[in-house]
C-alpha cells in the first residue's frame, strides 16, 4: 500500500492551492521556439521564392512521399474509391456528427444589417463569408476524420465557396480513407497532398494552388510557427499547442470517471496535460488510484505515463469557487464540471475554451459528436481565443451613407476634429461639400 | 496645356485595365521587413527578460522621454488638467463623436445563449468581454483623440473591464490633452506613457503593469513587427499598413469631390494610397486637373506629391462592374463610391474595410465620426482582417451539457468514431459510463 502510494505520487504530483507549487504548475509556458522558427523560416521562404519543386522536394524529405502535378490534388475517383474502403457504419456515425455539427453552427449565423435613418443616412455592417480558405488536417499514421469535420464544416455553414484542404501523404501517396470520406461529407471542395510548414507556405503564397484568404486547424509546432510567421499575409484560427484538460470535481464525483477522463486527455501526447481542482483529498486519492487500475488495461501507456508525470496535477482547494478561480487563471482548452449542480458554477468559469458539465458530457462527446467545435484555444490562449466557429470563417465591412442633411449637420464637428488633428485635407474634403458655388458639387 | 499634362501625368499614372501595369500596381507588397523585424525582436527580448528598467531606457533612447516609476502612469490630476487645456468646442464634437461610435457598436452585441433540448441536454455558446486590453495609440507631435475613441468604445461597450492605454510621451513626458480627454471620456482606466515596440512588450509580458489579453490600435512599422512577434501571447486585432482609398466614380461624379478625398488620404504619409478606378476618361482628365488645382491651397504638398506618384493611379475601365472587379482585387481599406445609384453596387463590393456610399460620405465622415470604426484592415487585408468590432473585445466558449438519455443513445457512434481514430482512452472513457456495474458511477 505504501508502494502503491508512492507509485501514485509520483505518476500525478498533488498540490495546495495557493502554494509556490501550484503557482509554478500555473505559470504559462511560451510557445516560441527559436530553432524551430528558423528552420520553419527557411521552409517557407524556399516554398514561396522556388515554388512548386521545393514544396514537392519537402513532401519527399519529410513525408517520403513522391508528389508530382498528377497527384499533388486528390482526384475525384480516389474519393470515391474511399468511399469503398470505408466502414458503412463509421460512414453513418460521422454523418449524424456532421449534422450535429452543421446544426451548433448554424445557429452561430447572423446577418448583415443596414439600418436606414429618418434623415436618409444609412449606417450598417455588412458580414460575409471568406472567399478562399485552407484547413490543414495532421497525417502520418492516425487518421482524423473529426478534424476534418469541425473545420470544413463551420466555413461551409458560413458560406465559403472555396474550402481547401491540405494534409500530409503517406510513404506511398496515400491518404486515410477516413480523412477523405469527411472531406467529401463535409463539402471541401480542393484536397492536397501535402503538410507540415510547406503546405502552409503553399496555402498562403499560392504556391501550386491559388493562395488561400485564412488557414485554420491544428498541427504539430512547425505547422503552429509557419502559421504565426504566414499570419498577416493571410489570416489564421489561432496558434495552438497541446492538448489540456482540466476537471473541478466535488466529492461526490466519480472517481472512476475523472480518471477515464485524465487518460483519454493524456493518451493523445506526452505533452498533453490534465488537472483535478477539488475540495475533496479524499477524491484526490481515489482518482489516483483509479488512474492507475484502468492505465493497466489500456494501450499507449507510455505516452500516458510521461503525459501524466509531466504535465499531470491534483490540486486540492478550499471550495469550488477556488476551484473556478484556478481554472480562470489556468483557462484551459476543456474544462469539465463534475459536480452537484454544475450549472452554478458557470458565471464564475470565465476563461475556457469548452465547459463540459455534468457526468454524461466526458470530452469526446465534444471532440466527436455534440457540434460544438473541438478545435480549441490551448495553453491559457482560451483568455483571448474562441473555439473555432462561424465568425473564424466571416469578414465584416462597414458601410456609411451619410445623406446631405446629416452631412450638413455634422460638418461643423468633423471640421473641428480634422483641424484639431492637423489634418488639414481632412477638413478640406468637408468644407468643400458645404460650398454651393464649387465646381462640380451636386444637390 | 502640353505642360500641365505631363504635370499631372507624372503625379498620377493612368493605366487601362486590364494591362500588365495595372496588375503590376495590383500586386500585394508584403508587410515583411527582416530588418526591422530583427530590431524589433531584440527590443521585445530585452524588456521581457530585464524589466522596467530596459522599457524607460527604450523610451529615453526612441522617444526622448526620461520616464520614472513615478511619471509611467497618467496622473487623474494631469488629465484633469488637460480637460483645462482643450478647447470646449472641440470637447462638445468629441463627445457627439463618441456618442455615435458608442451607439453603431451597441448594435453589434450578441447574447451568450444556451438551448436547452427535450431530453435534458444543454448546447451553447458563452459570448464574453476579454478581461483586460491594451490600446495603443501614436503620439509623437500628432495628436490622435480621434483613434482613442475608436479603440476604447468598442472595449468599453463590450465589457471590457480593464481598458489600458499606451502612447509615447513627448520630450518632456507630456501627452496630447485632446488624447487624455479622449481617453478620459471613452472611459480608459490606466494610461501610459510608452510607445513603439517597447510598448507592445510591455503590454504583452507584463512589463511595469499586468499584462494585457490583447493589443488592438495601428502604429508604425515597429509596433506592428512587435504585434506580428507577440502574437500567440496576446491577441492582436490585425497588421495593419499604410492608410489607402479607393474611389469608384462614374462620370456624374464631382471631379473636386474625388480630388479632394484623394488629398485627404494621401497627406497622411508618403506611403499613403489613392486609386480611382472610372469608365469615364473625363473624369480622370478631370480629376487630375482639380488634384493640382486643390493641392495648390493646401499644406503637406511634398508629402502629397510624393505619396501620389509612388502610389497614386487612376484605373480606367469597361463598365462599373469591372470596376467593382477591381476594387475588390485591391480589397481597399476605404472604397468610396461616387456614382449614380450607389447601392446597387453594394453586392458586387465583396472586399473592402468600409464602404462610403454617394457624394456626402467623404472619408472624413468615417475617420472621424459616423460611428463606424475607423481601425481598417490594410494592403489588401480586407480579405479577411475586419474593421475593429465588438467581437474584437470579445470571446467564446462552448458549453456541453449532455443528458444520460442523450449520452446513451450517442454512445454507439462516438465509441465508433474513437476507434476510428485510434484513441482507445476516449472509447474506454465513454465505455465506463455505459456500465451500470462500474464503481462510483451515477445514476
């Protein structure tokens, strides 16, 4: 029992709260990278001044794939041959997804307004869609069907009429039939073969493909700094690091579910992380202990021994509004609520990126199913950044119509502003507009 | 008259579209500057890492300013004095200004909604001010009240609860009083004097103040390098270049009306863009002749002159449409439209900060008090950057509260959908609340 203690404390650290400890656990880690970002730096410049034969030559270094201008885009029979090799019933379960997901971001829609005033000033905003938008969907060996589905769907709901996607190849060219069946669900018009910082550079200088106006979606650090070094020469969703989870749980909490929910959270990365903030230490034990019965029975356990050791933490609060105080400084990606009455706390969760309340609302409800969007701000980003949704894929433009009356009647204002600035054909513009006798004015 | 031609030839080019020297003049310029970059890099690295101490240095050295501990926060006695030193008048416009900021962005608020459903589930979206930004406002021999109100309503409006303010002092630590009053009446809560990339460090790491969620407000080319670098750790509203307009004008159109809003915009800067894009090559003939007529009777002549030959040009076209083709390559920051019926031509304009309608919505109109925001998106940006907005000071968060008979019935797929993708935790998380037997599990 004493072994298994230690076994405990050692794979999930406990801490007061407050405490210098928590206050170490809680301080935020950058993201930056130097090295990283210089050799993303290199990728992208080469893509963008060299074009199409260097993304092809980093396709082949990094993904050993052999693209040419024959392959480089996924054909329509290669989509349709996915649809052959697909499970029928994962078709059908990824179907009632996409329209669970078509139908929260449906209801994120707003229209443009345009409202006329008494005087014949109209004043409005206009909110449109995007033109052109790439989502970038990670590779290699795993397949991510839900990711494709929770980008390309918001812009489609949205009304892009040009989604793009972009996804590294396997060794052979490859690509998961999974991944290609969700695209075609979901409506992406444009699949590439390619990923990593090259397809990012090639999504925002056009390389190989028309630019695109915004990237979105996940990847790995070098697909997160070619999009923070591309942003401004198009838009992007956000810049996302690992997975986290954080769960405030009473002592009536089952301990046997938050432990599920730490593993599910850890089995992702070894840098994923995942708290409990509870009032109870009795909890505290129990989930240790749950953790480690059900790691046993489970695979990946290495990813999810190092996940837990590093970035794994129990802190242990006066009360639950403490517990919400934590989270808001943590502001973590998922954030469940496993406590009587969860519903009270939802004022005072200021700073997440999804609340998952209650018993029956573990994260993969959200990361597959329930339509809210799983692509979410990490590492304390939820503080600024929202989850993907209907606005991600919209532009707004104001209009002004201001008529002669209103004109007339604020001249004398904007005139005191623009001299005020010393903008002197600021205020020229104006005062020219309320002379009868200029040239070429009209009534 | 041979003369003047080439006179006004030389100062705005006239290209046919399509031409090659059109396209050429279409082409993007990029905001990237490695140079400037690397500079920028080391002055954010060095007010993180040193403190205060290398901030009051920068701003010694780059704005002249021997700025202490004491004298970094505006005083409430220093900005009530500058409340004696402004002009009422100007005063009363600031506030009719404001007012008319403040009520176009009420209108853009949106509730938090949550939708409960028959079997007990809850869906929604929580839409929440950000907790505390930073605005960042030129000073330097300018003074910009103008820009206070346009970044600090819309924060305020939105529910911001700590609205802080950075602008560079003048040799003597002094700030503009029309931009203390400004911020005063826009309801700033912290001013300080700092400006440049030393600035965005410190609202971004916490240097001398708590650190901010998010910066919004233009600057010069070193705070928007210092914006692209700290992006990630805050949020930015976008990057923003030089200032640009746009007009569409038929030959109806006042030749002066035109002239005089391509010199409002271009005594801004040299690098300053004006581009009028007709059907009518006697308009451009006359506009060329009323630019040099105005101009005469104007101040900043070298500064026009130069902001017009290196980026000035008139687009003569086919038809209004290709005209609206045009404008949205260029994705202005200003399109203002100077035709018969300017309505109609709102659906074809899909790429544009702000859209001035008919002949007594000059620019200045925008800029300075209609009520929408005069923060644009630059260079093209209009594609996908906004006008600063409500959601500008706002974030989302999902919220997920499955019922048990909602979680049941979804169990299947989502247990599908994880062994899809590999993730045996996930299915194991939602595998346990499946059964009845598991110890600790709820009803």
């Amino acid at each position: 029992m004493g072994n298994l203690n230690d076994q405990e404390d050692r794979l999930v650290r406990t801490f007061a709260y407050p405490s210098a400890e928590a206050e170490a656990f809680l301080a935020k880690k950058g993201l930056d990278d130097q090295d990283v970002a210089a050799r993303v730096q290199e990728v992208i410049e080469r893509v963008r001044t060299e074009g199409v034969p260097a993304l092809f030559a980093y396709t082949e270094r990094f993904d050993g794939a052999r693209i040419t201008e024959e392959n480089f885009r996924v054909s329509a029979e290669a989509i349709a041959e996915a649809y052959q090799q697909v499970d029928p019933e994962v078709l059908a379960a990824l179907r009632r997804a996409a329209e669970n997901i078509r139908r929260f971001h449906e209801k994120q829609m707003r229209p443009s307004w345009l409202e006329p005033e008494a005087d014949g000033t109209i004043l409005g905003q206009l909110i449109r869609p995007l033109e052109r938008v790439g989502i970038y969907v990670p590779g290699g060996l795993a397949s991510y069907p839900s990711s494709v589905l929770m980008n390309a769907i918001p812009a489609k709901v949205a009304g892009v009429p040009q989604i793009v996607m972009a996804t590294p190849p396997g060794k052979d060219g490859s690509i998961n039939p999974y991944t290609l069946v969700a695209a075609a669900e979901a409506g992406v018009d444009e699949i590439y073969r390619m990923g990593g910082a090259q397809a990012v550079a090639a999504l925002a200088h056009g390389v190989g493909l028309p630019a695109v106006d915004k990237i979105t979606g996940p990847g790995n650090i070098y697909v997160t700094l070619a999009k923070k070094q591309v942003y401004g020469t198009v838009d992007i969703d956000m810049l996302a690091g690992p997975s986290e989870i954080l769960v405030i749980a009473d002592e009536n909490a089952s301990s046997d579910y938050v432990a599920a929910d730490f593993l599910s959270q850890v089995e992702h990365d070894v840098r994923a992380a995942a708290v409990l903030v509870t009032p109870s230490a009795a909890l505290a034990t129990a989930v240790k202990k749950a953790i480690l019965e059900q790691m046993s029975r489970l695979p990946r356990r290495e990813i999810m021994e190092q996940a837990l050791r590093d970035n794994g933490a129990i802190i242990i609060v006066d009360s639950l509004l403490t517990a919400c105080e934590v989270a808001n400084r943590f502001a973590p990606e998922h954030l469940e609520v496993l406590t009587d009455e969860p519903f009270q706390w939802l004022g005072s969760l200021q700073q997440a990126g999804a609340i998952f309340l209650g018993p029956y609302s573990p994260e993969p409800v959200g990361d597959y199913y329930a339509g809210p969007n799983h692509v979410l701000p990490t590492g304390g980003t939820a503080r600024f950044y929202s989850p993907l949704n209907i606005d991600t894929f919209m532009k707004k433009t104001s209009v002004i119509a201001y008529s002669r009356a209103r004109f007339v009647q604020a001249a004398p204002d904007i005139l005191a502003l623009a001299q005020t600035e010393g903008l002197d054909a600021h205020a020229h513009a104006i005062a020219l507009r309320l002379s009868p006798t200029e040239k070429g004015s009209q009534p």
